[in-house]
C-alpha cells in the first residue's frame, strides 16, 4: 500500500506490485509479536515523523474468514485485531453470531467501496435464532495499553444492513463498545448504539424495516456527566440525532464518520453520513459541549482519556423479544485514527481516493548483508528511511537520484523493517527483513 503526502496528511493511494506492503499491513504496523509469527504479523502504519496524527487501526477485509470452521480465523489477528469472539473462531460457539468475510451480498448488484474490493466483513447475528443477546466481537487493544484508543478519536467506516430474502435485518444493540480494561467492563465514556428512536433531541421512532440510528450514552462509571438539559433526569445523558433527515436505511452502502473527545474539559460528540452516490457529507449528530445549546458534558482533569480496548459489535438483540432478531451487517474499510484528516477518503463512488501509482522492489529480501532497492521511476532527490516495528528510524539515505540505491545493513539487528520512501511529495512504503 503506498500513500500520498499532501502537507501533513497521508492519503492511502494503490500501489502497483505484490512486493508492496497490503492496504491493512501498511496501515497498521502493530505491537509485534512472536507468538503471532505461526498464524501472521500484526502491523500498524508508522507515520513520518512531521505527521502529528495518524491512522490508528484500518482493515479493508480483504482476506478468508469462514464462516462454518475456523479457517481464515487468524486473519483477523494479522489484521490488527487482538480478538475474536464468535461462533466460528476457536474458542468455538462462544457468543451468538458468526463473523467472516465473504464476497458477495443477497440482493446486492453493485461493486464494494474502496480500491478493486473483492470481500466485506459480515457480523451474523443470531440473537433471534438462539432468542438470547450475541455477546460476539472484534476486539481491539490488549487492555493493558492506557489510550489505545484515543480520548479524542475518529472512526470511519462503511456499513450495508441486509434487509433482503432471508436475510431480513432488524437491528438494536451495542455497536462500538470502548472500555479501559479487559472487555467487558464498566469503566468508560461512551457507548455507541443501534436503535429505531433517535434519541434526544426528538425521539423520532423509525418504522422502516431494517432502519436504525446510531446513538451515543455517556456510559462514565463515577455519573454520568453529558447534560441535555432539556431532557428528562433520566434520558439527559442520552444523546441522539440533531437531524433525523439521514439514517442507517437498509439495503445501501452508508459511509458512517464518528467523532467522540473526552480528553477535553467539555466532551465532544459528532455524526456523519454520506450514502454511495451521495457527494456531500449531513451531520446527524452534534453534540458540543458548552457550545450546543441546552449541552454540557464536563469531564474532569482525572477521567480526560480515552480507553484500552475497542469491542465491535458486542451486544446485539435486547432483553425483550420483540427486539431479539437476527441480523446481517456488512462491513467495509474500518478505520480509526487521531484525526479527521487522517482518515480514507472515497470518491462519490465509493472508490478510495488514489493517484500516482509508485511501485519499489527489495532483492533479495530477506537479505542479510546488502539489498538492492529498485524503484519504477527515476528519482529526484528522493530520501528513504528505515524504521522498525517500533517507529525508530534504523538508516537514512538522502538526495537519492535515479532509480536504485543500494542498502547495506550495516549495524542493523535481525527483524522486521519499513523502508519508507519520500519523493515529491508522495510516501511509499515497503517491507524488508533483515536475517543473520
């Protein structure tokens, strides 16, 4: 995956090469890991240095998950997650979903958002099936990690509710569930939902089938803080859509952009949606602290954070009956970052923002005393840099002119690398590992 520099910002654009690192390794080089080596690596993006955001956690899905056996399972650690918890994924028929991939909708005619996509995640709900709440997740962060997920953080992604043949979605539950230990737990700011009301303000109850909104409680252990003074004592912390002209409809590939700040003195919530085919973005949600009349959410100096784990979807299906349906939710192109400008962007198409295509080649690679960069283009004082799983920079080559440079190992230990490449104004960035 190579991305482009636009001032500070780093934009996903598609490379040319398999030798290239993949959308979801590029942008994401993780903790590493040694246990994970048997199944697959779990990275993250490292971000140039004059960046002082950057793109947290993004999966495209673009791999095998079954969903009737554990094969592909481990995909989702080498994606970036730390856990699954489902039907289908060893530990078996824990929770009461399957999650997997798959490339193709019931219903569905169109192509999937993003770069030449071939396959979404799917989050099977089987909370009427099995009468019961699914309890089943992706999970993200390993709950030791203080703010693994910001305190003040974006999320982005691409959602299809299936209501189709056999597949007749209705959803309401927990859908982003963040906490600051080990899932479950009590302690955190929010909870993102899926409900028919729209919550505060208005309270609007959709009768579409399939049809939800995305809602949000302050979910504080000590009190719950967000203040919507207008509302009832019991409902004030409740905060839903300030516009109802847009929601979650079924059967259309929805763009969802969610912001939440609690590391401020204020708290912040915001929603957006932008259906496929749709050129402008409407703002669902705003909730400003201090700033959106009848609203206030104080957060003291001791609980401004963010959190530890991030668990999607988790608890599907309510308590009553009427509410314990199955569902089918199609996902795509999951990305969390530290800000709004850090996250993909997508033509009206759906297809994710790209231009020039840069492609490098490593040889050998592995390599234990030197390799020969190649580039497909004639560099003008190009600069590349080598870092490792960490973010370090290792080596440094500057004013690169041509189109192959070698590079020594020098007193490089054994390892995974980044070899970053900077040239008019674009970032390319490759995978090497250096042996003994």
């Amino acid at each position: 995956m190579c991305v482009q520099k636009q001032g500070n910002l780093y934009s996903p654009i598609k490379c040319g090469v398999s030798t290239i690192i993949t959308d979801k390794e590029a942008m994401k080089i993780r903790k590493f890991s040694s246990s994970f080596l048997a199944c697959a690596l779990c990275l993250m993006l490292f971000l140039a240095s004059t960046s002082t955001a950057q793109l947290i956690h993004f999966d495209d899905f673009e791999y095998y998950v079954d969903k009737n056996s554990e094969q592909g399972c481990s995909n989702f650690l080498s994606a970036g997650w730390q856990f699954v918890k489902c039907i289908n994924c060893p530990p078996f028929y824990r929770g009461a979903g399957y999650i997997y991939t798959i490339d193709s909708i019931p219903g569905y005619q169109g192509v999937f958002p993003g770069i030449n996509s071939k396959r979404v995640l799917v989050l099977e709900s089987k909370s009427g099936t099995m009468q019961t709440q699914t309890d089943f997740y992706l999970r993200y962060g390993d709950g030791n990690t203080p703010n693994a997920i910001p305190g003040n953080v974006w999320f982005q992604f691409w959602i299809y509710i299936n209501h189709y043949g056999n597949e007749l979605s209705e959803v309401h539950g927990k859908f982003l569930y963040p906490c600051d230990g080990p899932y479950p737990c009590q302690t955190g700011h929010w909870l993102f939902i899926l409900s028919k009301n729209s919550s505060n303000p208005y309270g609007y109850i959709t009768s579409t089938p399939g049809e939800v909104f995305g809602t949000m409680r302050d979910e504080q252990t000590c009190c719950h803080t967000a203040n919507y003074s207008l509302a009832a004592p019991w409902d004030r912390w409740k905060l839903g859509y300030t516009d109802t002209s847009a929601r979650w409809s079924p059967n259309k590939w929805i763009l969802v952009k969610l912001h939440f700040d609690t590391q401020s003195p204020q708290g912040t919530y915001e929603q957006w949606l932008r259906p496929l085919g749709a050129s402008n973005w409407t703002k669902v949600s705003e909730w400003i602290g201090g700033v959106t009349p009848n609203f206030t959410w104080p957060i003291d100096s001791a609980n401004r954070r963010g959190h530890r784990v991030l668990s999607i979807p988790t608890t599907l299906g309510g308590l009553q009956p009427q509410t314990q349906i199955d569902s089918w939710i199609y996902m795509d192109d999951f990305a969390m970052a530290g800000s709004e400008s850090d996250l993909p962007q997508y033509t009206t198409t759906g297809v994710l923002v790209s231009s020039m295509l840069y492609a490098v080649t490593v040889s050998p690679n592995p390599f234990s005393t030197q390799a020969i960069i190649e580039f497909s283009h004639t560099l003008h004082n190009a600069n590349l840099t080598v870092v490792n799983v960490s973010g370090q920079t290792g080596a440094q080559i500057k004013n690169i002119n041509g189109n192959k440079v070698a590079l020594q190992r020098d007193a490089l230990p054994a390892g995974l690398y980044f070899i970053q490449l900077e040239d008019n104004n674009q970032l390319t960035t490759t995978k090497v590992v250096i042996t003994d």
